[in-house]
C-alpha cells in the first residue's frame, strides 16, 4: 500500500512540475504589445462647470 501511495505522489509531483513548466514557457514565450487607439485631442473641452454647489462640496474636503 505504501508503495502505491509513494507511486501516486511521484505522479503527481511529475505532473504538476510539467504542467508548471509548459506555463512557465508560454508566459515567456509571448511579447506584450500594446494595442494602438485612437486619441482624440480636445484641449477645449471642459470636464465640469464651477457652480456654487461644486465650489461647497471642495470647501467640504479640505
């Protein structure tokens, strides 16, 4: 019985080293590239209006 326990975890032990090493491989094996967007430029555009009810929310953090 011992004999198949210790055949069972060397199994084991091969398989997940193997399986360690397949992903470790294709984790190094792949370049990242970044994908390429298009940006679109608006230094004119404004983002919020500065209302009272703005300027005493700011007034409230500080």
């Amino acid at each position: 019985m011992k004999q198949n326990d210790d055949k069972r975890r060397s199994f084991l032990k091969q398989i997940f080293a193997g399986t360690a090493v397949v992903a470790g491989t294709a984790l190094v094996g792949r370049k990242a590239k970044a994908q390429e967007s298009a940006t679109e430029k608006r230094p004119d555009e404004v983002l919020y209006k500065k209302t009272d009810s703005f300027k005493k929310y700011y007034d409230s953090l500080r």
